[in-house]
C-alpha cells in the first residue's frame, strides 16, 4: 500500500494552486470548467456541477523519459500567468 499526498491551495477566486508528491500543479476556473497548468502539459476539464459526470482532455503532453519527471512547458506559464492576470483584474480589482 502506497502513501498518497495532495493539497489544494486557493489563490484567488477560480485559481488554484495543487500540491501532491509528484509536483505542483495550478487550476483555474469554476465548477463546470477548469483548465490546469501541469509538468505533464495542459488539461481542459468540463463537466456537469454536482453529478460527476465529466469529460478531461489533455491539450498539451510532455514527453517523459522514461522513470523520470518532464520539464513544464513554456507555455503552459505563460498561459497561466495570463489567465492569472485577467481573473486578478476581473473579480478582485474592480
């Protein structure tokens, strides 16, 4: 039997920042959608709230040697960083 660790830390609204023992991760979105930023490329996920019925897409995929970790794509911070910045000056700075 293995350990398993995972936090999720909430930034701001709609953006997450997800802690487990294989690296961090950050999520934004709401209940229905989310995008997540990851060392193993982008996923998209959407879904209906409350049934957990939901459809996960992998958009970008790092290809990883093999037994080891691959490096997190250029875009997927630059991607963050953008949506991270248009969440800030949507919903916290008015």
């Amino acid at each position: 039997m293995g350990f398993r660790f995972r936090k999720r830390i909430k930034i701001a609204p709609g953006i997450r920042l997800n802690l487990s023992k294989s690296g961090t991760s950050l999520s934004v979105g709401k209940p229905g959608a989310t995008f997540n930023f990851g060392s193993r490329g982008e996923r998209i996920t959407t879904g209906v709230p409350g049934t957990g019925i939901s459809y996960s897409k992998q958009l970008g995929h790092v290809h990883l040697p093999k037994g080891g970790r691959g490096k997190p794509m250029f875009l997927s911070y630059v991607l963050a960083v953008l949506l991270i910045a248009w969440v800030l000056v949507r919903f916290v700075i008015h």
